[in-house]
C-alpha cells in the first residue's frame, strides 16, 4: 500500500515533502524509492496487492 500510495500521492503532483512526511520517511530519496514512475510500474504494484487480496 505504501508504494500505491507514494506512486498515486505523485502522480497526482502532491508535494515531494509532503508525500515524505506521510510516509514518514527522513528524505526525498527514501520517497523516490517507493514510487512507480511509469503507469506500467504503478500498475505492477497495483496487480501485486490485487493478487494478495
């Protein structure tokens, strides 16, 4: 969930630090790190939750 939403949270151009600050991670980097930059990545992670559901 927490990549879905840092995936989301950006697409959506939510702020980096406060995408950081939900997470809450201590960098941007930590952030970048759990986001999909690609529709193809974020629907990866998407299909990875469905199928554990």
């Amino acid at each position: 969930m927490r990549h879905y939403f840092a995936t989301r949270a950006k697409s959506d151009r939510l702020s980096d630090s406060d995408v950081m600050h939900w997470l809450g991670h201590a960098n941007i980097q930590q952030t970048n790190d759990y986001t999909r930059a690609s529709k193809e990545g974020a629907m990866n992670v998407f299909n990875g939750i469905k199928n554990d559901i």
